[in-house]
C-alpha cells in the first residue's frame, strides 16, 4: 500500500490483511522513479494523474526525461520534509500503522515524530 500522508492509508478502502507492508514514497523522490527504463520507454508512472506534489506539466520525452529526472537525484535531499528524497517523520505513522502496537494511539505517533525530528 503506498502512503505518503497518514490519510493514505485508507486508500484503497479494504481491510489490511494479515501481512501488512507500507511503501513509503513523495511523487517528486527522483529516486522512487529514476529507472534506466526512462532513457527509451514512458514511465507507468506518467499514466495517472501525478502525486500531489508533481508538476501537471510533468512529460515524458526520449533521453531528456531520464536526464533530468538523473539531474534530480542530486538535489532529492536538498528540499523541505515530505517532498523529494525527505520523508521526515513519516515512517513513525508508517511503522504504527503496520506493527499496531497495542494501546498505541495517534497522539504518541505525533509524539514519536516530534522526538524524531527534534
């Protein structure tokens, strides 16, 4: 299940099962999307509407898109938390939704998060 916001989780609405994984991913993380692949063949990714966080003007052309998504890789950390390669403290709302501690409630995930990013 891909999340990239707590809300995520829910999408799409079905009960977790028994085994329960999380992939934690920002839209703009060139590093997500960086593939070889790029060079020659348009991305899944381009298919559907982008991430909330992805340029609508976002194209795929032959070469110049695998450049410029490999020119990003450089700066994937240089940008605020939640965007890029920056996931901030989002893998303690990832990581409570997975293991559901039990007693464990939203307020120490934000609680956690806060302690993380401090």
């Amino acid at each position: 299940m891909p999340g990239r916001r707590p809300s995520d989780y829910a999408v799409p609405d079905a009960p977790w099962g028994r085994r329960r994984s999380v992939y934690l991913q920002n839209g703009s993380d060139p590093v997500v999307w960086w593939s070889p692949g790029l060079a020659l063949h348009r991305p899944d990714w381009l298919h559907t509407p982008p991430a909330r966080d992805v340029s609508t003007a976002m194209r795929w052309y032959p070469l110049v898109t695998f450049w410029q998504v490999a020119c990003d890789l450089a700066g994937a950390d240089g940008v605020p938390d939640g965007y890029g390669h920056r996931y901030g403290a989002m893998p303690t709302s990832a990581w409570a939704e997975i293991t559901r501690p039990p007693g464990w409630t939203a307020a120490e995930s934000r609680r956690l998060a806060r302690h993380l990013t401090a």
